[in-house]
C-alpha cells in the first residue's frame, strides 16, 4: 500500500484513479464511478500508456489539492515560460 490513497489503474481503454487498497480480485470502482475487478494479470506497458480519464485526474487533483490540468494559462495557448518578459538594461 502507498502514502496516498488513490493509485493509477489502466483499464476499460483509460487510466482510472482507485483506491490505493484495493489488491487482486478486489471489486471496487475509480473515482469516475466505473466498477472495476482487479485483474491478476498485471496491466501491459502499453496499457499504462492509455489516456488519463478526466474525471478520475479532476477528483483525484481535488482530493490532493493539486490545481486542475490545463491551467488556466495553459488554455489560451501559453505556458508560464512563454509569459515571461526579459528586460534587457545597457
């Protein structure tokens, strides 16, 4: 078991956010509300590579006090870095 009490579980074509206590044959459900059974397979690497679900990543962003993705800022087309103003003095 981890320090957090949510993990990252790739299944039904995304990464869902579960408890962190749920072990093999476990039935549960992600944060979005999906029911899911813990497989005894471990998830495949392509698997961990799916699309993160937006629901599960908004909760779990809301529970851990993480601001949403995208920022604000990010959503007009800039980054951070990209706001940023040099000023050059001779």
């Amino acid at each position: 078991m981890g320090t957090r009490p949510f993990r990252w579980f790739p299944h039904d074509g995304q990464r869902h956010a579960v408890a962190d206590s749920l072990a093999v044959g476990d039935i549960g459900e992600t944060l979005c509300e999906r029911p899911v059974t813990v497989p005894h397979d471990a998830p495949s690497k392509a698997e961990w590579c799916w699309p993160t679900c937006a629901a599960c990543d908004s909760a779990w962003r809301l529970h851990e006090g993480i601001l949403p993705f995208p920022r604000p800022s990010m959503t007009r087309g800039h980054t951070a870095r990209s706001s940023l103003r040099v000023v050059v003095r001779a």
